[in-house]
C-alpha cells in the first residue's frame, strides 16, 4: 500500500500549528496524479484560510490512526528522522499517522510551553487530525520520553473518548530524588565493575576527592526526601499515575535497557504507591528492548519498536475499546498478526 503525506495548518489557542498526516493510498488511487513522497498542504477551517483540500483521501477502511506526541526540545521530524519514518511504516501498513509541532516549536507560532502545558496543543492536534481523515474512530496517543507523560496528562485533564490507546516508551517521570537514586543504583555501582575507573584511580588519573564529592552529594539528595512516594501533592507523576489508572483503553509500555530515564522510571515507579499494579494491570502490554538507547537510533531498534507499535495496533484494532468508540471494520475472530510473531 503508498503513502501520501498532506501538511496542514490548524489552530491552538490563537496560534497556527503545522502537522503532518500520512496517509495509507488505497489501491483504487494508485493512479491518482499524487505519489508516495508528495505532499499536499492543506489548511483546517477555522484559523482564516480554505478547507482542507480532500482530493487525496485516506483509505475508508482506516478506523484507527496515530498522533505523535513529540517530545523535549524536539519538533515533528523527531530525532533522527524517527517520528517520519514511523508515520511512514504505520501509514504504509493501513494506519493513517499524523505528526505535529507544539506552539513555539518547529515552524509553530507562539511561546514554547514544557511538557505539562501541552493538552492544548494535543486536542487541537486530534481535532485536526479527525477533520483530515474522517473515517478514524479511534486514535492512539504515540509519545516518547516527556511526550508519553504528556499523552498521560492529556487522559488524565480530559477524559477524552477519542483516545483508545496510549504508546508510552520511556516515560519521564524525573525529579532531582529520583534521578540521584538512579544514579546510586545503576551508575556507581556500574562504575564500580568497570577496570577504566579503576585504571584511573590507581594511575593517578582521577581526582579523587572531586569525585567522592559528587557521590556524596548525590547520596544526600537520592535520601533526603526518602522513599519516592513522598512527592508533594498533585505532582506532574502523580496526575501521570492518574490518567494511567483511570484510562480504559489499551496500553503500549516500550523501555530501552540502556536508557537512564526508563530505569529511573521503573524505579520511581516500583517505589511510589500511586504508581502500585500501574504496569501490571492487564490492559498494559510491557516490552523490554535490552541493547535500545533512549531513543532507539539503531536500524534494529527502530525497526522493532515499528513492528511492535504494528502488532499492538492490530491487537486494539481487533476488538470493541472500553470507552465503547465506534468499532471499526476490522474482524475481530481474525488470526493473530504476523507481526505479533517478528517481536512476541
């Protein structure tokens, strides 16, 4: 099946957010004058310019699609051209994708906001994304590092029925605690086996009372406020605990093996009791990338976070979600996937 990217412009809160919409061609438009590359711009009503142009449609089989939440100082691209090179494998495989910039970021007008500021930017963005392809009953919240707590957030302020499934990988959950008692546990004691450090230190190389310093100091902060669930009230984690328990849809949870934020999260959250059965509910499915870095730049660690996002989308796409969207046509008494297999 090709791919057709169409831009548009939506608004937000006075200001004009850019996105981009990847769609799936069906196979009776495979002589359309638009091709797999193209882009068509387009503008949704209500920010002062025409109507989206729809002479370029998605397939009408397409019920489900995917709003990439971008993350950290990042726009739509993504690091390493990542979040296109998603929207292109999930549209390629019947999953309308769409992509965006949050205001003051990319080609966005208006001030930057922080990941706890976004659920604007994020409705906006859904609005907009059902407007460009009408047939979607339901949509997926796709974010990495603070764009999954964001798409935790926005579940949690909204409630919002549109969402039947949240891809989370490496959820931000940091605090200067959090982030210390990660580093006690994972970084000393790593330091400690490596035969450089102690190269180092018998050689002369290191300086020595630098270091036992910044131990110190970090041993201080990682117990000053004790255990993790000691947060102050209403915290970002806490309201990311409650959109996570409250949620009825289905949950994607992918966390790197060699990524500091994701055992800070599994840390904070195995300490904190709001966070207590969160990622051992059953409408969580939990995938361990063991040689994944943070944001999984190798060939082989995108592919396999492609192929499981795939494989958990035809899951969701085959039954009735909680929050009762819509069904879509996907039969649900069909085999498993394919792609089930490449990664189960």
């Amino acid at each position: 099946m090709k791919v057709v990217e169409r831009a548009l412009v939506f608004p937000c809160a006075g200001d004009l957010l850019p996105g981009i919409v990847a769609l799936p061609r069906p196979s009776s438009d495979a002589h359309s004058p638009a091709r797999m590359g193209s882009s068509a711009a387009s503008a949704v009503p209500g920010n002062g310019a025409s109507a989206p142009d729809r002479a370029v449609m998605p397939d009408p089989s397409a019920g489900c699609g995917v709003l990439v939440v971008v993350g950290g100082p990042q726009y739509r691209v993504g690091s390493h051209r990542q979040f296109l090179l998603l929207a292109r494998r999930l549209a390629a495989e019947g999953y309308p994708t769409m992509r965006f910039d949050y205001r003051g970021m990319g080609d966005a007008s208006g001030e930057m906001h922080g990941f706890e500021e976004v659920s604007a930017d994020i409705g906006a963005a859904l609005d907009a994304f059902q407007l460009a392809c009408p047939s979607l009953r339901r949509i997926v919240l796709w974010g990495l590092c603070d764009a999954a707590s964001a798409a935790l957030l926005y579940v949690q302020a909204t409630r919002d029925p549109r969402v039947a499934g949240l891809v989370l990988l490496n959820p931000w959950v940091r605090s200067e605690t959090s982030l210390a008692q990660t580093q006690i546990k994972h970084y000393y004691r790593q330091r400690l086996l490596q035969g450089d450090f102690w190269w180092k230190l018998l050689s002369g190389r290191m300086e020595v009372l630098k270091s036992v310093r910044g131990l110190l100091r970090t041993a201080w902060v990682a117990h000053r406020q004790g255990p993790a669930d000691r947060q102050p009230a209403r915290s970002f984690q806490d309201r990311m605990a409650d959109g996570w328990r409250q949620f009825s849809g289905k949950i994607l949870l992918v966390l790197s093996g060699q990524d500091y934020t994701a055992k800070e999260f599994l840390e904070f959250s195995g300490a904190n009791l709001a966070w207590s059965g969160l990622i051992e509910a059953c409408k969580v499915r939990r995938i361990d990338m063991a040689d994944a870095d943070h944001t999984f730049s190798s060939l082989a660690s995108r592919a396999a976070v492609e192929n499981a996002t795939l494989a958990w989308l035809d899951t969701l796409t085959g039954t009735d979600d909680d929050n009762d969207v819509a069904a879509t046509a996907a039969d649900g008494n069909s085999p498993p996937s394919r792609r089930e297999e490449l990664w189960a």
